[in-house]
C-alpha cells in the first residue's frame, strides 16, 4: 500500500481531568455561579481541568489514580502512597457562606489521623479555613469544622456505610448562629449533630485559601477512598437545591466500561465485564484506509448483535460508530472490529458501557479535505451525551478538542502516519438544544467524523419552546408610522407541545391574528409577526407572553422601541442668492438639508421652479437619520438680462413636509475683461518682447505671448473676473539672448 515517507507528532496527549456540568435540565440552576466545579470522568493525571470558567486548575500527587465513580469516573487515592490533590486559592473572600457538595467513596472508622477535604494549609491556624474529618476519635464519627474571627464552630455527625457511595454537602454559613454555622447533608438528607466540639458565632468573610482532598496540606493525615463530582459553591445552597444534585448523580448517564486497543487488521478491546442489566455497548471504530478508496469496518463479539449507528468514509479512511446491548449483568465480553479492504490497515477500537442510558438517538456524520472537524446534533435532550469518533489520514497529530469537550481515547500513529480519536461533551447536556462537537486544530488536514447521542433512562419526553429573537428591539420608529419584526418559536424539546394563547401587553404593540391553540412538534416552528406604531414620542415597552404545556409553560419575549419626531428639515443657507451672472453663463450654489428632528426623515420628492433655474439631478425617496444632511445644489442660467426667482420644494414626512427654499439671481449682459499691458523700449536693438504672468507674485511665472510682441504693449485677454494677475516683461535680441526681467505690475480683474 502507497504510504507517506515520513510522519511526525506535533503534541503529546496525557489524561486530564477534564470538566463537564454534569447537571440535568431540572437543575441547571444549581451549576450555576459555582466557584470552582471539578469532575474526573475524563481521567485524572499530572494537572486538572475546573468546569466553571473560574480556571483552578487542580494537581495530583503522587501518582493519584482514577478509577470507576458514582457519576462516570473518580479519582482514588492510596494513604500509604501519600497520593492526595491540590486545588489552587479559590477565592471565596467576598461571601458569608460556602457548600461544598461530593461523592465519596471510602472505609469508615473512629481512629483519627484522616483528612478527607481542607480549605488551607491547616483550618486550625486560620480564621477563613474549614475541614472535613471523616473518622474523628472525637466525635466517633465525622467532624465538620470552621474557623472565623470569633473561634472556631465544629459539629460531630454519624458515619454513613463503608465501601458504598454518599452523597456529602458542607453547608458552612457565618450568617447563622454558634452550631448553626455549620451543617452536613448526606444523599440529599439533612443530618443532626450528634454533638458540638465548638460553637462560635463568627461574622466574617470566608477566604482565599488552597482546597486539599485526602490530606492535611499534603503533609500529613492522608487517606484512603475515592472522590467524584466537587463542586464548591460560594453560597448556602438550599435543601431543594442539594436535593437536586444527589437526584441527578443517580440519574445520570455514566460510563461503566471504558476499553480501547490500536493495531493493524482485526482489533481486539480487552476483555470488560458488565455491572448493571441491559448495558448499552458502543464501539467507536477509525481506520485507515485504501489510497483514493472507500474503508468500511465490521464490529462483533460477545455473542451480540452489533448495529452500525453511523459512518464517515467520504475522505480516506473510515469512522464508524456500533452498539449493541448486553444481556443480563455480570456479562463478560470482548469485542473485535475488522477493516473491510484488507487485514494490514492501520485502527483503533474503543468500547464504551453505558449506565443509566436506554439507547442511542440522533447520530451525524462530516468529512472534509481540511478544516477542524466538526458536528452540530440539533435537539440533544438535557441529561443525554454526545460522542464522536474520528480518523485523520494525512497526519500523526493530536486534537484539541474546543473548552467543554474532552479526549476519551487518542492514537497518534506515527508509524502509519495517522491519527484516531473519540471524544465527547465533558458530561451530559444540562439543557435540551443543539449540541456542537469539534475541534480547534488542526485544520489543514483530511477527516472523517461520526457523531451520536447517548440516550439517558431517565429523560423525560418534553417540548420547550424557544424564541429567536429572545427579545424583540424595534429602535426608532416614527411617530403615526408603523415598524414590523417576527419572533419564530421552535420547539427545541423532545416532545410535541400545545400552545393555548398569545397575548401582547404595552403601548403601541399589536400582534398579527393568532389562531391559537396550536401544536408544534419536536424541532417544529411558528412564526409571531409583532407591529410598533408609535402615537407619541418617547421609549416604550412590552411584552408577548406565550402559555403552553411546554417545560417553559409560561415564556414571554420583551419587546422595547422609541417613538421619535422625524424633522423638521432644515436648509442651510436657508435661501439662495446668485447675484450678478452673466448671460449664456451659469453659477451654482449649494444648500444643506438637515434632519433636526429625533426621527427618520423620509424624502419622496424634490422639485424646483422659477426662470432660468435647474438643479443637479437628487434620486428620491432617500431617508434622513436623526442629524443625516443631504446636499442639494441649484444652477442659475441666465439666457436675458433681469431678476430672476423661484425655490426649491422639498417633499418629507417630516413635520415641515413642505420645505421651500427661495432662490434668486440676476443675468447681466455679459463683460469682456482684459488687462493691457505697456512699457518703455529698450535702449538696446531687440527682436522683440515676451510677457510672463502669473496669479501668484512670487511665481511663478509663465510666457503668455505666443510669438515675440514686436511692439511695446499687450492686450491679456484670458483673465476672469475677480482674480489678481502679476506680470513682468523681458527683451531678446536677434541671437535669442534674453534680457533681465522688467519690475513686477499687477492688476485686478473687477
């Protein structure tokens, strides 16, 4: 097979802890306005990722692994190892309160000597630290502790069962009183002290301090167990709202069995075994392939039927994405993909096991001879999760997928010279509504891409109605005029909904009839035609309010606008005066329309009349904005002698609509002007003279006589009327030798 000579890897790739809102749609809320949000689905390694936007970057330690988590993957760490994780100062300095909500993992007991989460180097030593200490001899139990400018506020609760998955929430809020200051959720359940270490009432602001999880500053107090989903949120969250993301950790798609191989020829995943019933398998497939042909794959094992989802092979190569479910868990399996054009193309095979999913939905496929990859799946419903699988044939380079999305597994083969990858949403869609994977770079490469959309179990049929525009602006509108603008409401949810009514409410709106009730189905859409007719000057607002059974049942769209006076229009010179003109001669003077008014000012027409007058040629209508001007310039050509008028009539919706501009002049019979010119002779013999002139009396000067003036004077008939000439002579003999220059006259033409 034809394969390029030489092939280089321009990026290295190591496993992130990537980030992801791993929220559904029912609390999206809640992710919102976090101060720092750290998940390892993505993988754990040297540097961490922070899906908030608020860029604390977390490190492991030590060799901190990952492994399996309530919600996709965790991060595990090993005591005897001193593995912990260090998250950089959050700045917390400007709150009263703090929830630090997680899932752990871990073997409980009543010894001391663990630190499981600690906000500073040592709580103890601080007055803005806090801490949670899960096997406190003290308290027999788990201690959750404060230190404020007051002392120190410490409650003991009951320990929940070891090697199992709890929700945990530190609800830390100096707004309270003494024990009230400080407060532990477990899944979703408020917990009552079993006793109180420490009861001050502290007032100030939390701190800008370092997050250390399995240990004391990374020094000391190590621990065991597994951490997945942190989030630190500089409020107090309410019940309802922890309550809504223990509901959706349970609830939520995760990935259960994450295997992958790179080779030649038929690929075989290593052998994964299932944990829950019915387990949604998916086989994300890229190879190389035939020079100038189409690739193709086939994926089989564990008895299954394997379904092909999608497939990209328009570019060289193939993309290819297979699922099929697995029987009854614990289901042990491996799974093998094959090229179709021959055993010795280059491949990659990713298996992927989903939990909490009922199957796959909406899939994509794109290619391109360059450019970064890229999918868009419109309608992906909040809680389901979008994948991708792709080949690139031209060359081994890593991809670097946009903020928000995350490598699961990448192959940069630089023995074949290509690259193969899968990569996803960092977790599953918070809300319903199109879902873009791609990447950045590189972008002067080939690809294939197939895309597809993991179907959580727990999503709920339902439509949610969005409006484009979100809000409706109509600018200035006229007063006594009127201004037109749609809104389209498309059903971005995932079930039909009914709308029941449309009402518009504020001054000068109108809505075109609507015949209500009407239905839209999933991606359907209904055009609203909205209408500002201003009575008055001044702003104005409104809204459009429309009630359905959507998720959305009650949506309003703002609508705004400004009624303005268009005008007056006012001319500058508001008259115009021609004077004297010759006749068979013309003249032409200019005037400045001016739109003085708030309003747009629209010409229909421009007119002029009057003896002797005509006007540059004005396209109408034409419109004026507030303080727009406009040029018009009028002619006065005079065929007789006498006074001459007329005016030029500007036709607008302004409030002068009828602009009249007089005009005026006065043709003259017409003046022949000339300058003579005399001067004393020469007392030496001379051919003749040359007369220079010039309108400037330093220069310069130029010859106007077309041939030697044999006499002592000239006649300069090519001046014009109102300008000032210079002029000096000179004599030449019969050898053409020419004289010095005479004095310098001057003389003004009237």
């Amino acid at each position: 097979m034809i394969r390029r000579t030489s092939a280089t890897t321009h990026k290295q790739w190591a496993f992130m802890l990537l980030i992801g809102y791993l929220l559904l749609a029912g609390t999206a809320a809640v992710a919102e306005n976090a101060a720092g949000y750290w998940s390892s689905d993505e993988g754990f390694g040297t540097s961490a990722g922070e899906a908030s936007g608020s860029g604390y970057a977390a490190s492991s330690m030590n060799g901190i692994n990952r492994a399996p988590g309530r919600i996709g993957e965790a991060v595990s760490a090993n005591a005897a190892l001193k593995q912990y994780v260090r998250i950089p100062s959050i700045d917390l300095h400007s709150t009263h309160a703090v929830s630090i909500a997680f899932w752990s993992k871990r073997s409980y007991s009543t010894m001391g000597g663990h630190v499981l989460l600690e906000s500073t180097l040592d709580f103890t030593q601080s007055t803005t630290g806090f801490v949670l200490f899960p096997d406190d001899s003290s308290c027999a139990g788990i201690q959750v502790a404060i230190k404020g400018d007051v002392g120190e506020t410490a409650n003991c609760y009951s320990q929940p069962t070891s090697g199992a998955w709890h929700h945990l929430v530190l609800v830390l809020d100096k707004t309270q009183s003494a024990g009230n200051q400080v407060r532990l959720y477990v899944d979703g359940v408020r917990q009552n002290p079993t006793r109180s270490l420490a009861a001050s009432t502290n007032t100030n602001y939390f701190g800008i301090n370092p997050l250390y999880l399995f240990s004391r500053a990374g020094t000391t107090m190590y621990d065991n167990g597994m951490i997945d989903d942190l989030r630190v949120y500089p409020r107090a969250l309410t019940t309802s709202q922890i309550q809504e993301i223990y509901s959706s950790g349970n609830a939520q798609i995760s990935k259960d069995v994450v295997k992958w191989v790179d080779g030649i020829g038929k690929l075989t995943a290593p052998t994964f075994t299932t944990s829950v019933n019915n387990e949604l398998l998916v086989a994300f497939v890229a190879y190389d392939g035939p020079l100038g042909g189409y690739q193709t794959a086939s994926v089989t094992g564990g008895g299954l039927t394997w379904t092909l989802r999608s497939r990209s092979n328009k570019q060289w190569g193939t993309s290819e994405i297979w699922s099929a479910t697995a029987p009854k868990a614990p289901f042990t399996a491996t799974i093998s993909s094959q090229p179709a054009a021959s055993a010795s193309w280059h491949g990659s095979l990713t298996v992927v096991g989903f939990t909490n999913a009922s199957g796959t939905g909406k899939v994509g496929q794109a290619n391109a001879s360059l450019g970064a990859c890229d999918i868009s799946l419109p309608n992906i419903a909040a809680g389901n999760w979008v994948f991708a699988v792709g080949n690139d044939w031209d060359r081994p380079t890593a991809r670097a997928p946009i903020s928000g999305q995350a490598l699961v597994h990448q192959k940069v083969d630089v023995v074949a010279g290509d690259t193969y990858w899968v990569q996803s949403t960092a977790a599953p869609s918070t809300v319903t509504g199109t879902v873009d994977i791609h990447d950045t770079a590189p972008t002067s490469d080939r690809w294939n891409y197939a895309a597809i959309e993991i179907v959580s179990a727990n999503t709920k049929p339902q439509g949610t109605l969005t409006p484009s525009p979100s809000s409706v602006n109509f600018g200035k509108v006229n007063i006594n005029s009127s201004a037109s603008q749609s809104v389209t409401l498309t059903n971005t949810g995932n079930a039909s909904l009914t709308v029941s009514s449309v009402k518009i409410s504020g001054p000068g709106f109108s809505l075109a009839p609507i015949n209500t009730p009407f239905t839209l189905a999933p991606g359907g859409t209904h055009q609203l035609a909205t209408t500002f007719a201003p009575i008055q000057a001044g702003a104005a607002s409104g809204t459009v309010s429309v009630t359905s059974n959507a998720s959305n049942p009650n949506l309003s769209i703002p609508l705004s606008g400004t009624g303005t006076t268009p005008g007056p229009l006012t001319a500058t010179p508001s008259s115009l005066n021609f004077g004297n003109v010759a006749v068979n001669t013309s003249s032409s003077l200019s005037t400045v329309l001016t739109n003085s008014g708030t309003g747009t000012v629209t010409v229909s027409g421009i007119s002029i009349s009057g003896t002797g007058f005509s006007r540059s040629p004005v396209t109408t209508p034409f419109t004026m904005a507030p303080g727009g001007t406009t040029i018009l310039t009028a002619i006065f050509a005079p065929t007789v002698t006498g006074v001459a008028s007329g005016s030029i009539r500007v036709t607008s919706n302004a409030t002068n609509p009828n602009l009249s501009i007089p005009v005026r002049g006065a043709g003259v019979p017409s003046i022949q002007h000339q300058v003579t010119l005399s001067w004393t002779a020469s007392t030496s013999q001379v051919a003749g003279y040359n007369v220079y002139r010039s309108t400037n009396s330093n220069g310069p000067f130029s010859a106007i006589n077309g041939g030697l003036a044999t006499t002592t004077s000239y006649v300069d008939k090519a001046v014009q009327s109102g300008a000032t000439y210079y002029y000096y002579a000179t004599a030449v003999d019969n050898q053409g030798n020419q004289s010095v220059a005479s004095n310098q006259v001057s003389a003004v033409v009237p």
